[in-house]
C-alpha cells in the first residue's frame, strides 16, 4: 500500500504536545482519551531501549517474518526502562495526570512485531466490564481508570508499518459504537452489524485516529480507550515498550504469588526509586482463579 495513503485524523484539537505541557497533556486525556507527547527520549536513549527489546525478546535472533512476540513484566528484564524512573518529564505527566506523586509500577510491556504481522483487532483493555470474581490477570490489573498506555514506539509510528490507531472520545463510559457497528458480547470490541461477532480488524472505523510518531515520542490512551493497530508493512521489526503507574493508595488484592524476576527487580532497584514498587502487583499472566 503506499505509504503516501495515510492521512492524519481531521481532529478540532491539538493531541501532540511538548512535554511541558502537562496542563494540556491532562486535558486532551481526559476530555478524548489519548495524548502523544513529542520528543521525550534522545536518540542514544531510544537506542538503548531498541537495544533491550531485542536482547529481552530475541535473544537468539530468531523472530520469523509476521512473528509478533510480547513480554509483561519487562521492567523486571530491562535495566535500561528504570533510567525513565528518574525522568523529570515522563514523572511529571504522570504526577499531573494522576493528581498524585505517590505512584507505583502497575504494568510494563514490550512487543516486538516482524514485518508482515497482522492487525491487531479492535479492543480496550479495560476490563471492568465483568463482574467480579477476576478469571484472568487482566481482570485483575486492567480495572482502574488510570492511563493504561503509556507507550514508546521506537521506530515511531506509521499505520503502513503496524502503528498504533485509538478511536477518539472512546474511553468515556458512555461510548457506544457508531451507525452500522456494535459491540461484541463482552463490549472489549466491536464488530459490522450483520457480520461474524468477532472483533474488527479493520482501521476504517468512523472516528479513527492513525498515530505518526518519531522515536522518543510517547503516546498515552486512557483505560478504557479502543485501540488496534495495522498490519506491519514496513521493512524492519517494530519495537515498543513502557510502563504505567497507579496511585499507591489504590490497593489492589493480588490472588498471585510474586516471581523470582519481581523480587529481583524491587531489590535490585536503588533506595531513592524503592518508592515507585510499593505494593508493585508484577503479573502471572497464566494465572486463573483456583477450582
Ligand atoms: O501496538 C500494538 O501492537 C498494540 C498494543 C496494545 O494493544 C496495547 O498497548 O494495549
Ligand atoms: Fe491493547
């Protein structure tokens, strides 16, 4: 497809901005459900985090062509991402959008995605959408209403090479999707009204939003915000990592035993970062209630 196809979304606000903006970064959130936030990382430190997706993810080189892998927890793997612990900026976007400074480490990710890898479908991760008892760690983790993307693209973003695509306005609670669509049985996606009820891989969406991003730019969506992405149809792997805090104060029951990389990782961290894993939950992303 050429590259020269993609538009950005037509949108009557400003979603990019300097890091300094932290009152407009809440703002843009908080009214429509995601913010990029430009030129937050320098280009060594980009390379430094490429660096460690690779070494974490591919360590023997071995990602086949359309292969997309996914480690949780990479925090726990990759020195490198604790230097954004003592990032005035990436902290300070936080703090404003948290309404806090006492944070911990919620979640933390890195994907690594071969060229030719498929869409991502249609989805939110939010899962408050079932009722208790949680039956995955998703359900667990994923029910709060604070930003759950909190992502740097290291390659940036391009929809012709797998980016990042949200639905504007979609985190509101309220959110139904538009003429012609409906949601799938659990609401986390979304399908044509008359077609399978299988979540929609397609990027047409009315109120879809294509991401262009450089490397060092971070993108936030909010809880609850839909989000896919395109199909890979570029020519190098895309790699991505980052990770979210909650408020300490919310306290959450965690039905799993921390791993030995969880333990090594609050420990190995410096006194003057101990702060940010109080409570830090790590994740067993097999676990599955007992009985
Ligand atoms: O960029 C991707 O591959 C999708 C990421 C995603 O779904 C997420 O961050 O929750
Ligand atoms: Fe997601």
């Amino acid at each position: 497809m050429c590259k020269d196809n993609f538009q950005p979304a037509d949108l009557p606000y400003r979603y990019e901005f300097g890091a300094g903006e932290l009152t407009a970064i809440k703002a843009c959130h908080d009214a429509h459900g995601f913010a990029i936030v430009k030129n937050m990382l320098s280009p060594d430190y980009v390379d430094e985090l490429k660096e460690s997706v690779s070494q974490v993810l591919d360590p023997e080189s071995d990602l086949g062509l359309g292969e997309t892998r996914v480690k949780h927890a990479f925090i726990e793997y990759s020195k490198p991402l604790w230097t954004l612990l003592e990032n005035e900026d990436y902290l300070n976007i936080n703090r404003c959008i948290f309404g806090t400074d006492a944070l911990t480490i919620h979640r933390s990710a890195a994907i690594l995605k071969n060229v030719e890898s498929g869409p991502v479908t249609w989805h939110t991760d939010w899962c408050g959408f079932s009722e208790p008892p949680p039956k995955h760690s998703g359900d667990v983790l994923n029910r709060g209403d604070w930003p759950n993307g909190m992502w740097f693209y290291l390659n940036g973003t391009h929809p012709s090479r797998a980016g990042l695509a949200v639905i504007a306005d979609s985190h509101r609670a309220d959110w139904q999707p538009p003429d012609g669509f409906e949601f799938t049985a659990d609401q986390r996606s979304f399908h044509r009204t008359g077609e399978e009820p299988k979540p929609y891989d397609r990027m047409d969406m009315p109120g879809t939003v294509p991401l262009f991003t450089e490397p060092g730019d971070l993108i936030i969506f909010a809880a609850r915000t839909y989000h896919g992405a395109f199909p890979h149809g570029g020519d190098e792997p895309r790699l991505s990592c980052g990770f979210i805090f909650r408020p300490t104060q919310e306290k959450l029951s965690i039905p799993w035993e921390l791993p030995e990389s969880a333990h090594r990782f609050m420990e190995g961290l410096p006194p003057k970062l101990q702060r940010y894993v109080e409570d830090y939950p790590s994740i067993d992303i097999g676990w599955k209630p007992a009985g």
